[in-house]
C-alpha cells in the first residue's frame, strides 16, 4: 500500500492552528478567517465593543472574540445571531466575504441549471 504525502508547515504567521500545504495546493483564505474579519471591521466601524455585541447576540465576549479571530467555526445559527445583533443583513456580510476571497468578483444573481 502506497504512503500519502506529509504535508510540509508553511511559514505562514501563527493563527492558532497548524496551517499545512500540499505541493501545488492553491493558499486560499480559510472561510473562518473571513468570516471572522468582516464581524469585527463591521463591530469597529460602529464603535462597539465585544462585549456589547456579544450580549446582543446572546453568546460570551469569548466565543465572540474567537469567531472574530478565525479561531472557531460558526454555524448557521450563532452567525445569525452576530450579524443580526450588528445590523448587518446575511446577503451584505456574505458579498463581503465574498469580495474578500475574490477580490475581482461580480456579485451574480441567481443561476439556473439544466437538469
């Protein structure tokens, strides 16, 4: 049976979690990190702090700070609650993120497939 390839380390800056690269992988943004930055530039942008936010949205000035940092995943719900607690429409926090992660993307409507 053939060995899988260990990935190398990159020498990327420490997010917390061991990033590892495979040769002739593509570097792109984890979506937490993204998700994460938009949260707080928003959170910043009103002049609010965490804790503020995070009582809003129900959940502790931690967990909140760690989803701002990319250090937590976030489901569906608890994002709701965040953006919602900032004001911020889902369909604007996610064109954000989107622009983020292709910054020379056009926001598409929706598409139709052929079955």
């Amino acid at each position: 049976m053939a060995e899988l390839p260990i990935p190398e380390s990159t020498d990327e800056p420490d997010t917390g979690a061991e990033i590892l690269a495979f040769p002739g992988a593509r570097r792109d943004p984890r979506l937490r990190d993204v998700i994460g930055e938009v949260l707080r530039e928003e959170r910043h942008d009103q002049n609010r702090t965490l804790t503020d936010v995070a009582a809003d949205a129900a959940v502790s000035i931690q967990y909140l700070s760690e989803v701002e940092r990319g250090r937590k995943d976030v489901s569906s719900d608890v994002l709701h609650a965040i953006h919602g607690a900032l004001g911020l429409e889902l369909d604007e926090l996610l064109d954000r993120v989107v622009h983020r992660i292709a910054p020379g993307s056009q926001r598409r409507g929706p598409s139709m497939l052929a079955a």
